[in-house]
C-alpha cells in the first residue's frame, strides 16, 4: 500500500513536471549576424576608410618593393666591381631590407585587422543590443547566428532578421 502511493505520487509529479514543461516552451530564433551588420547605416564609411587605410600601407609597401628593385639592380650591375668588403654590405643591405618588408607585411596585416575591429566595434555591439531587446520583447530564450554553422536545424526558430532590422531603423 505504502508503495502504491510512492508510486501515485511519483507520477503525479512527473505529469506536473511535464504539464509545466511543455507550458513553458523555448522560443527559438535565427539570424544572419554578418548580413544584418552588412545593412546598418554607416558600413560603407567603414569600407571606405579601410580601403583607404589599406592603400595607404599597400603605397608603403611598393615603396619599399621599388628600394629593394634599385639596390638589386645595383648590386647586379655593379657587383664586378665591387670589392668583397662593399658586396658584403650591399647583400646585407639587401637582405635587411627583405626581412623589412616581410616584418612589415606581417604588421600590415595585424594593423588592418585591427583597425578593422576597432572601426566595426560600435556597429557590433548595436547590432547585439538590438538583437538582446527584441529577443526580451519577443519572449525569444534564445537566437543563433544561423551562417557560423552554430545552428544545424532551423525547423521551428523564427528568423527575427525584419524585428531587429525594424529596431534599427533599416529598411
């Protein structure tokens, strides 16, 4: 008898779990992140500035391309002439300015990166913001970035792409 009533209540509580479980269902939602940050206003000043940015180091470089093109020219039209100890250093001058620009190819690349991120910051973190209220608006428990591979089935997610474009004012 005691152990019928264990039982009893065991699936009573169970059902309650269940009941509250399924009343309490998790709204799931998608979004492309990369092209919702694509379509606010402003990205275009951001392109601009990097390319900008990025002409900037690439004029630098073949600067530096044009350098290294003279001394070797000099080196191979001259270097019969040369004695050992001014073909030593017009080698070594050679090879410094080598490592130079490999040095400063490898920094260019950080520096763009860089400067990329820190241009695109405030765009991000609006974009998220936005996406944050209307997940709280929209009773959302959660939204994936449905591109970054994050989100393997979409059945049943909304995509609240048009909610966060209409927070932010894009059309």
């Amino acid at each position: 008898m005691r152990n019928l009533v264990k039982i009893i209540a065991l699936v009573v509580f169970v059902t309650g779990v269940t009941t509250i479980n399924a009343q309490n269902k998790t709204k799931l939602g998608h979004i492309d992140f990369g092209k919702l940050i694509e379509q606010l206003p402003g990205q275009d000043t951001v392109k601009t500035s990097m390319a900008k940015y990025a002409q900037s180091l690439q004029d630098q470089y073949q600067s530096m391309q044009s350098e290294l093109q003279s001394k070797i020219d000099d080196y191979t039209k001259n270097k019969e002439t040369f004695s050992a100890l001014i073909k030593q250093t017009k080698e070594k001058e050679i090879a410094d300015l080598q490592s130079r620009m490999e040095a400063f190819q490898q920094s260019a690349q950080q520096d763009m990166s860089d400067q990329e991120s820190k241009l695109s910051a405030p765009f991000i973190e609006k974009a998220k913001k936005a996406i944050q209220d209307v997940a709280k608006e929209n009773g959302f428990s959660y939204v994936f970035n449905s591109v970054e591979g994050l989100l393997l089935f979409t059945e049943g997610g909304e995509d609240i792409m048009p909610l966060v474009k209409k927070k932010l004012g894009i059309q």
